[in-house]
C-alpha cells in the first residue's frame, strides 16, 4: 500500500507500484526497510513508526515515517 504522499516521493502511482517487491517499486527505501520486513516475516507482528532518512534523488535526505 502506499498512499498520495508516497506517490508523490517515489515519482509513481500506487497502481504502477501493485506486485512489484520493494526493491522495484521502491529501491530507495528498500535497504532500510529489509530489517524491518525480514522481523515482521518473522513475528507476524505490525511494526509502527518506523524512521528512516534515506537520500531521495533530487530531493536530498528526507526524514520518513513507515508503518
């Protein structure tokens, strides 16, 4: 899922974004978020408020939020 404001940060629409794995719809996220995936695989738990910065091209560093 990922809502307007992703759409806006990533340069897509959500629907171009529908089956592809997070290294392809999202590849500047992908790296940060991996540990996050990999522990909600593990404890079929939900994860809150998740902060990451990564260095968005032709944005620069941007502090994000994911749940």
């Amino acid at each position: 899922m990922c809502n307007r404001a992703a759409e806006n940060i990533l340069g897509r629409a959500s629907n171009e974004m529908v089956g592809m794995g997070l290294a392809d719809g999202a590849p500047i996220f992908a790296s940060n978020m991996a540990p996050y995936l990999h522990q909600v695989l593990i404890t079929n738990q939900p994860m809150v408020g998740i902060e990451v910065s990564p260095q968005v091209p032709e944005r620069g560093r941007m502090d994000l939020r994911f749940s």
